[in-house]
C-alpha cells in the first residue's frame, strides 16, 4: 500500500507539471481529505447498522449453520485434508464468516486454517494444492451480504440501495467458481505440481476418505434456491423486489436472533459499538486514497489514463472512470472502498457507473494482501499458482459485475 499511495501522489504531480495544473492539485489534495472525513462520517451509522445485525446473527449460531451448508463442498474440494481434522473445520469457518460479511470473524479462523494445513506439508516453504486453493476461495471474494456497500448507496441517497445485492451474489459466484476451477486446472501443469513426497502423502489421505452421500447436499441445494430465486425475482420484478431486500434482512436478522433467545437489544449494541469504532478507524486510510486520487484527477493525469485504456473496455461495459477501482481493488480494501464512494458521489449511486462500482467492489478481494498475511504466517515462500488464480478470480469479478449489472440493473 505505500507504493501504490506514494505512486498516486507522484503520477499526480508529474502530471501537473505536464499540464500545468500545480495549483489545481494543491486545492484537490485539501478538499479530498475534507471529503474522506464527510464521507467516513457519514458512514458511521449504516457500519453500525449492520455490524450490530450482524452480531445478533453470529450470536444466533448464523456461522455455524452457514458452516454445516457448506462442509459437504469443502470436504470434496480438499480431498487432501481428512474431513475430522482441524484444519477443515477452520476453512469451514472461515469462508462462512467470509460469506455473511464479517471480515474481522474470518481472519483468525484463515489464520489458524493456514496453520493447520502447514501440519499436512511435507515440504515446508512450498504451498500445497490445499493451501493454494484455500487461498485462492478467500482472494475470489465470496460474499452473500455487502452490507458495507449497501449502506455506502444509502447515505449517498440511492432510491434501492440494496439493488446490489443479486449482482454482488452473481459475480462474486462467478468469481469463486473461477478461482476453484482454475487453481485446479493450474495444479496439474507440470511448472505447478507439488513435491513428490507431497503428491505421495495427499494421495494417502484421498484413498482413505469415506464415502459420502448426495442427500448431504439436500441443504445446500435449498439454500442457493432461495439465492436463485431472489436473483430471478429482481430480474423479473425489478426495484418493486429488490426494494424489499433490505428490510426483509433487518427483520430476518432480528427474528433469527429472537427465536435463538438471543438478546437482541445488547447484543445489537455490543455490534453496533464495534462498528463504531471500524468506522472511525477507516478514517486515515480514506484521507490517504481519497487525497491522492483526487490530486490525480485534478492534474489531469487519471482522466489521459482512463481516456487512453477507456477506448478499449467501455465497448465490453467497463467505462474509464471504474478501471481505476477495478486496478485497485486486489491491492487495497479500504482505498476501494473510498474509491467506491468517490465514483457514487460523482456519477450517483444508482446509475450505471454507481451500480457497476459497488457491485465490483463487493465481488473481488485484496488479492495481494490476503496472499501476504495467510502465506506470511506459516513462513512460505514458494506460492506456486497462487497469485495466477487469485488475478484469474479478480478478472472474473471484473467480467461478473459488468454482466450482472447489465442483465439485471439496465431495463
């Protein structure tokens, strides 16, 4: 992150001495950081929102039931790993956690996850097929719930704030089926394959894996049908259905945790305080971006790049102005997220720019930065395919979002 904030500033400064905008960029860099100040603000409330919903439902065992969803998958997608051992319940919970948008839930159980999985290396310092695709799930950005984004479009005063919400589901699933598909695929390239004695030992664990049963499944299948259905319905139905989206998740979230006995008023609050404090820890980092993307704009430099590369992608539905995001995103959380609100502000929330940058910054992930801290913790230095399919997972963000939002946003 201190190259691409230091590369900002400094692109943006050469610019204004090629344009002449010197004067322009010094008055940008002062009111951008005012604006990352409004905008964090302004934020508070809706992260406080949906942090506290979210600590109803984590209260409620919402994690551990989203875990039995998906553990008859995790067990076929890691056949080198034996289903009772530690390191799949973490994986299990971790991408659970993913899922259902709480971020800070999910780290530790990735952490631990990565640890576990390092007991099952016969070659330490190598990534194993496991790892990679672990990896490579968390860098595709699975997410059913953009709460974040969801209350970004409100405050910038979206009609449908949630009207992201089946377009993040449809990219972010073509993102994660890309990231599993290709990481396979990559694995059995001769440059990519494990050690011999890695090979040997995965081998083992494969042949003694019990059976299992395609009723396991039963769960799952109804689950992605109530997805499924949503999709179609605002597809079909347009803002008259996704207008009801966000209130029937504020009560869903509120009656799950009535019906646990959860407390909900307390444990709303305890929720809510966290996200208090989320909102105004982001605070610096959206000074940071927000300052030099707006110097950069101002010196004219953002706008001959965008203008150059715009030629190119605005005919497959990626305009100038969101490849900046898309660019940053695998690098930077937090300077997307700010990002994200920039584009917002400027074009609206709702139009086709707003939708396609919210729906893209809830469909990829910090790519680089989960592959430091997940592969960094267990001392690896050789990721093998890892960073190629967590890149193949981030252009397919790019490509689901520009389809989603153009099958089910543009009438």
């Amino acid at each position: 992150m201190n190259v691409v904030f230091y590369g900002l500033v400094l692109m943006a400064c050469v610019s204004a001495a090629v344009f002449g905008t010197a004067a322009d960029v010094g008055r940008a860099a002062i009111a951008s950081a005012t604006d990352a100040v409004q905008l964090a603000i302004g934020l508070v409330g809706a992260i406080a929102l949906f942090l506290g919903l979210m600590k109803i439902v984590e209260e409620a065992g919402g994690l551990a039931v989203m875990s039995r969803l998906i553990r008859p998958v995790m067990v076929r997608l890691f056949p080198s790993v034996p289903p009772d051992h530690p390191a799949m319940g973490a994986m299990v919970m971790n991408i659970a956690a993913n899922a259902l948008g709480l971020g800070n839930a999910a780290t530790p159980f990735g952490l631990k996850a990565m640890k576990e999985l390092d007991t099952l290396n016969t070659e330490k310092g190598t990534a194993t097929n496991a790892m990679v695709l672990f990896l490579a799930i968390n860098t595709s950005g699975v997410s059913l719930l953009p709460t974040g984004v969801i209350g970004l479009r409100a405050i910038k005063g979206s009609l449908d704030p949630a009207a992201i919400f089946p377009t993040t589901l449809m990219a972010t699933g073509l993102s994660t089926l890309t990231a599993i598909v290709v990481t396979l695929l990559l694995a059995r390239l001769p440059r990519f394959r494990p050690p011999e004695s890695q090979r040997l030992a995965d081998a083992a664990v494969s042949s003694a894996r019990p059976k299992s049963t395609p009723a396991e499944f039963l769960p799952l299948f109804g689950f992605l049908g109530v997805l499924g259905a949503m999709v179609y319905g605002v597809y079909r139905l347009g803002e008259v259905a996704s207008a009801w989206i966000l209130p029937i998740l504020i009560l869903t979230m509120l009656t799950v945790g009535v019906v646990r006995g959860v407390k909900i008023y307390e444990v709303f609050v305890a929720g809510a305080r966290e996200g208090f404090m989320l909102a105004v820890g982001i605070i610096p980092s959206l000074v940071a971006i927000l300052t030099a993307v707006g110097m950069l704009r101002k010196s004219g430099g953002l706008g001959a790049i965008t203008s150059f590369l715009g030629d190119y992608t605005a005919p497959l539905g990626m305009p100038p102005e969101v490849l900046p995001l898309a660019l940053l995103r695998p690098l930077s959380g937090s300077g997307a997220f700010a990002l994200t609100g920039d584009l917002i502000s400027t074009h609206g929330p709702d139009t086709y720019i707003g939708q396609l940058a919210s729906t893209l910054n809830g469909s990829m992930e910090t790519t680089f930065y989960v592959l430091a801290v997940y592969f960094g913790s267990v001392g690896l230095s050789r990721t093998r395919h890892a960073v190629l399919s967590g890149l193949a997972a981030d252009l397919m963000g790019v490509v689901g979002s520009v389809l989603a939002v153009r099958w089910l946003l543009v009438h």
